[in-house]
C-alpha cells in the first residue's frame, strides 16, 4: 500500500505554531499517510494485527469516525443502515464491489475538501484568490523568530523545526505550478495532501526517502526499512516473528535488484505501485470480510450482520457515519 512516510511532522508542528502552543520540542515521529493509517496514524495492519480503526474512517471519513463512539450497537446498526441505502446508487438491494469502491472514494474526497476548506478559511480569512508563501510562513512558522539558532537546530526524533520549515518550503514550491509563490486553492489542495495528486509524486518520493534514510547515503538499508516500524525498547531485545516477516519482505519482494538496500526507485515501486486503487484495495478488504454466502456482493443484513466491521459504537471505542446527524 502506498504511503509517504512520516509527514504528520509537520502538521503537528504546524498546528502548535498556529495556534499558539509552545514550540519548545518536536513532535514525535507519526506516519500521515491517510491512504495508510488512521487518524491515530496507527497503520491498517502492523505486527500482524488488523486495525479496525482503519477500516471505519476508509468507509466514513476521518473527521466522522468519532461520533459513533458513545453509541450503543442498535443505534450504530441503526445508522449504518441509513448509509447502507445511500451506498446502494441502483435501489436494488444490494451493495457491489463498485458502489462500495464509490462510496470509499467519495468519503476520502470529502475528507480531503475539507480539510483544504478548513485550512484555507484559517490561512486566506478575506477569501483571496491566492495565498502568499510569506503569509503562510508568518502563520506558521513566526514562533521560529523568537528562538535562537540552537533551537533552530535543535533535532527531536531526526527533525528540526529548520528541517521542517525547509521541507515545507519546498512543498510549496513543486505545488506552484504557476511559479508567483502563491498558491491557489488548487495548488494549495496538492500542498497540503500530495500523497493523492499527481504533481507531488517527487515530492512524496523525496520525503519518504528523506524520513527512512538515517545515514544519508541515498539509499534504504533493512535496518532502516524495519527502523520505520519497529523499535526495540531493550538492546537484547528479540524482535517479533512480524518483524522478521517484514525483513524476508524488503528482501524477496522490495529490494528487487538483490543489493540490499532500496534505491529510488525500488522506493517508488514500494510507495506507489503500478495502478494501485486505494478505493477499490479497500472495498475488497470490506467485502471479504462481510460476504458471508461469498456471492461477491452484500446485502444490508449481511453488512448489518458486520456492523462492527464498518463503524464502530460504544462496544467497539470506534467509529461514526459519514451522513450529518441531522440526516439520521
């Protein structure tokens, strides 16, 4: 599955400065990724575990999978429905594997827009066409005025609030398109998510590569590959049998040309596969796991059935429905 690295960094660090926290440490490391981890950046399955979570805001959206959480079951069961009927775009009863890839595609889309919106209106108050890089760097990164170099400098977890700033500078750059370093909402769009546009696929490239390669030689070792997911607490400590199956991984199926190491791009084959569909991958995974007479299509009882595999409730600490309250 794709992913980008460890590009929550920045937003948190960004959010603190916006509003006013104390910009005396870096965040710690959190992979972003929301075509690979949730909102708690916790990833679909790790260490061979399956992580529902994942599950509930691919189908409902990040900023929605909260509102089921003090629900009981039969009021989860209950709007699940609701959203089941949406889903189903021919009335015929049934939800196929592409009204399901539909509906997750357009959750992830509405995910997007209003994040955008939400940061745009904080950035851009007065509406403007465009917003200027030095305006977005006074929101954001005034706070780094009033520390000395040192701070500057100063790494927590391999970053820097210079660091950062940097990368964010040159985000901005390859998401300005029209090179007046302003940015439109479109541009802004690929600035703040470039995991799913199609100008920043440098970009995500570069960041990943920048994130995993510790040492700085260009290229991923193992250790590095593993570093990214797994860090023992204890030197004598002996790593899980999903570890181990992650380093036969990076040797059998990433590193394709035996040398050990990952160069570009073996990195960008890794990331971003060849004509992987996020939407459809999950829909699978949905399907699979709810069809329960294996007729490649569900019905509302049988998502129903598996409500708990779709949106969360009080039962589950998960979850909530795409659809406004007020549509229930």
């Amino acid at each position: 599955m794709a992913r980008t690295g460890i590009q929550l960094l920045l937003l948190v660090a960004l959010t603190a400065a916006i509003s006013g926290a104390s910009a005396s440490s870096i965040p710690e490391e959190v992979p972003y990724n929301p075509l690979e981890h949730d909102s708690l950046h916790a990833k679909h399955f790790d260490g061979g575990e399956h992580n529902a979570q994942f599950d509930h805001e691919a189908f409902l959206g990040p900023d929605e999978s909260k509102k089921f959480d003090g629900l009981t079951p039969e009021e989860s069961r209950r709007r699940l429905g609701v959203i089941v009927d949406r889903i189903d775009e021919d009335k015929d009863g049934f939800v196929t594997l592409a009204e399901l890839k539909n509906w997750i595609a357009y959750t992830q889309k509405r995910y997007i827009d209003e994040d955008v919106g939400r940061l745009w209106k904080q950035h851009n108050p007065d509406n403007n066409e465009t917003i200027s890089w030095d305006t977005y760097m006074l929101t954001v990164y005034g706070f780094m005025d009033d520390l000395t170099q040192d701070e500057k400098e100063q790494e927590e977890n391999g970053v820097s609030y210079k660091s950062l700033l940097k990368r964010d500078r040159y985000r901005w750059s390859v998401a300005d398109q029209d090179l007046d370093d302003k940015l439109t909402k479109e541009e802004f769009t690929a600035f703040l998510h470039p995991e799913d546009h199609p100008t920043m696929k440098g970009v995500v490239l570069l960041e990943t590569i920048t994130d995993l390669d510790k040492d700085h030689d260009g290229k991923i070792s193992v250790d590095e590959y593993i570093g990214d997911m797994y860090r023992s607490t204890e030197e004598d400590d002996e790593e899980p049998e999903w570890v181990a199956n992650e380093r036969e991984a990076f040797s059998v199926h990433r590193d394709l040309d035996k040398d050990g190491y990952l160069n570009e791009e073996e990195v960008k084959q890794w990331i971003a596969p060849h004509d992987f569909d996020h939407s459809e991958a999950e829909a699978k995974h949905l399907l699979f796991e709810a069809d329960s007479d294996h007729d490649d299509k569900l019905t509302k009882e049988e998502i129903l059935d598996k409500y708990d595999v779709f949106v969360g409730s009080q039962a589950t600490d998960f979850g909530e429905a795409l659809a406004r309250h007020d549509e229930f």
